[in-house]
C-alpha cells in the first residue's frame, strides 16, 4: 500500500469548511453578526483554509505567529511558516470589534458571507517590517507589497469556520480538488512519489519538459495551477484549463498527470512564495515541488534561482516535501530539443529562450509561434482567445 508525506505540522489535515449539515444554521447566525468586508486575497486564504490547504492553521494568524512568520519562518509553536495568512482591516472597524466577539467575514466584491470569526486578537502591523522579510523590498511598485502597503493598520486573530467555498466548485467542478480529496487520487493510482507543479500560465515547452522530467522520477506529476485573482494580462483560468488539457492529452502517457486548480491569491514574492507552494503541496500529498527559474516572481526583484536556494537554509524537519530544482530550460537547435543549461554545451545563440511573458506578447501581436516555442495544439486554444479579446475591443 503506497504511504503519502504527512500533511504539514500535523497528524492530520485540517480543513476548516464546516459539514453541509452545519451551514444553514450557522449562516443564518452569520447574518446577525457585525460584517467584515474582504478583499481578494482575504477571501481566497479563506477558501484555502476551507479546504485544509493550509493545515495547521485554524484561522488568521495573531501577533506571535505573524512576527514569527515574517522574521523566521516560524509559528510560535516552532513549525515552519514562510508567508503570514492576516487579516487587515482599518483601524476604525478594529477598535469598534469587542474581545471574543464574532464576526462574520464577507467577501467585499459579492456580498457573500463566507465564514464566522472569533476575534481573539487584535494588533497593528509594522508594514514595512513585513515587506523587507516576505518581500525583501519595500518598493511599491512590486505587487505585493503595493498590497500590504493599501491595506488596513490593524490585524485580526482568531479561528474561523467556514461556511462557503464561493463559485470555485461549480465553475470548476472537475479542477477544484481538496487536498482530502487529491490524496485518495494519488493512493487510488498507487502513488507515492508525487510531484508538483505551479502555474499561473498555459504550458510551453519548457514547462511541458520540467513536468515529463519529473515524471521520470516520481510515480506521477499533480499539475496544479492558480484559480485564484492574477495579474493583469494573465490568461483566465478556463482558457488556461483547456490549453493545458490539450497538451496532456497529446504529449504525455496517459495516467502520469493529473491537472487540477486551487484558490490561492498570488503574492508574487519569490522565494518565500516557492516555500509557501512546498507547505500546500505536501498538505495535498505530493512529495516533491518542481521548481524552474524565477518561481513565483516578478520583474527582477529576485534572482532567477533564489527559489532554490532558500530552500537550502531551512533547518532539519522544517518541511517533508523536497524541491525538484531544474535548470534554466531552452530548445537548443543543435541538440534538436529542449535542453538545460546543465545538459547543453552548445553555444547560447542555439538556443530560444522560452517564457510565457514572450508567448503572451507574440499571441497579443498575431506574431508566428514556433512549435519549439509551443505546441500547436496549445496555439490553437490561445489564439482563439486572444482573437475574441481583438474582436471585442
């Protein structure tokens, strides 16, 4: 019987969404309690922590955990933690909530109410603090922290129980896997050795080479790419899904993939982004995370292999799950393939660098896309898109 890698700093996982049997009830009581209003962000770590994606925590972090987190990686329990998972909010609504009250948590864009919290804490936030260590840059022009910077002084703490995981399990009903639920695949096709890997972009070449590379060392790849709010000038995740089936279905074996999509927001901050993606991942079984250049970066605030090296400060027993770090991948015209800058001796003019932020400008102008860039059958589906956004402006 194959055994999976233990969800992370527990026994067991640790999934928030309270029982169907539970939620009329509490929704009701929901309605009669003081409304904090959620951003998107706040609303997909609620969504993560629904699932138990974000075992073992049981709601937002207080003082201890979110220092600790910022500044060591560490909860006040010791387990490692690389991002906080925070609950700003202005400072007039904090001083209005009463210790031990609960609140019900709204998301701000729909009116939805999406969990009951109890406010057990109350702290005001050193952004700037958090920004230098999640961050290491305090410049707002990059993404996060132009986030943390806009949003409320003061956190709030506390448990939460969650009541509705949003519009993700009917809009994506086939991609919108719970770690519960991830495992028992991985078991049911006998694996053990599952690695992961990240996406917020349809796959090229390189991507598709990253995966058929660990696919030769584990039983099997969990392509798990991001359902939650993007950057501007991302693909949708509905367009991305068919782009990325289409590659599975005509350049892999079958039953050596599975593709699915998880809630989470981007952070957009690079390394401890790529540490944040290892502690989800082993919450969903997998015992390795693929981790190409520039994992969950932006711009040049990180370089391109930052993402593996902290991995190589992390003390004994901090996570289970192991980094797959690859090389910087390329099609090489001399060796007739992709390649890695580790496997190719050939000179750098053979090679054509790959990245989505090249595909997405090529599809945007109607320019020519090699099939060593991408895969025809993935041009297709994208093209398609980018001509219904031409057509529409």
């Amino acid at each position: 019987m194959p055994k999976l890698v233990p969800p992370h700093g527990s026994d067991s996982l640790k999934p928030l969404l309270l029982p169907e049997t539970e939620r009329a009830e509490e929704l009701a009581r929901a309605a009669t309690l003081r409304k904090v209003a959620l951003d998107s962000r706040a609303v997909s770590d609620v969504f993560m922590l629904a699932m138990g994606a974000y075992t073992p925590l049981d709601g937002f972090m207080g003082h201890a955990d979110w220092k600790g987190s910022c500044r060591d990686m560490r909860l006040a329990s010791g387990v490692f933690w690389p991002i906080p998972i925070t609950l700003p909010v202005a400072r007039e609504l904090a001083d209005a909530i009463g210790a031990e009250e609960e609140v019900a948590l709204v998301d701000a864009e729909g009116g939805e109410i999406l969990a009951i919290m109890r406010v057990r804490e109350k702290y005001p936030i050193d952004k700037a603090f958090e920004c230098e260590h999640v961050y290491r840059t305090t410049d707002p022009k990059h993404p996060g922290v132009a986030k943390v910077l806009a949003q409320g002084e003061v956190n709030l703490a506390g448990p939460v129980r969650v009541l509705s995981e949003g519009e993700y399990p009917a809009k994506y009903p086939d991609l919108y896997i719970r770690p519960a639920e991830a495992r028992a695949m991985f078991l049911e096709r006998g694996w053990s050795q599952v690695a992961a890997f990240q996406t917020r972009n349809p796959m090229h070449r390189s991507h598709e080479y990253l995966v058929k590379i660990a696919v030769e060392v584990s039983d099997g790849v969990f392509i798990h790419q991001v359902l939650g709010k993007l950057k501007e000038g991302d693909i949708p995740a509905e367009v991305r899904t068919r782009a990325i089936q289409a590659m599975i279905d005509n350049y892999f074996r079958e039953g050596t993939v599975i593709q699915a999509g998880y809630p989470i927001e981007m952070r957009y901050a690079g390394p401890r982004e790529a540490l944040l993606h290892a502690v989800i991942r082993q919450n969903f079984g997998c015992s390795h995370l693929i981790v190409g250049r520039d994992h969950a970066g932006v711009g040049s605030y990180y370089g391109p292999f930052d993402a593996h090296h902290i991995f190589d400060e992390l003390w004994p027993g901090a996570l289970v799950l192991k980094p797959l770090k690859i090389d910087v991948t390329f099609y090489c015209r001399k060796c007739y393939g992709m390649a890695t800058a580790r496997t190719c001796p050939h000179d750098p003019s053979e090679h054509i660098s790959i990245s989505g932020t090249q595909q997405r400008a090529m599809l945007s102008s109607n320019a020519e896309i090699p099939p060593e860039f991408s895969r025809p059958e993935v041009v297709a589906i994208l093209r398609e898109y980018y001509a219904s956004l031409r057509q529409g402006s």
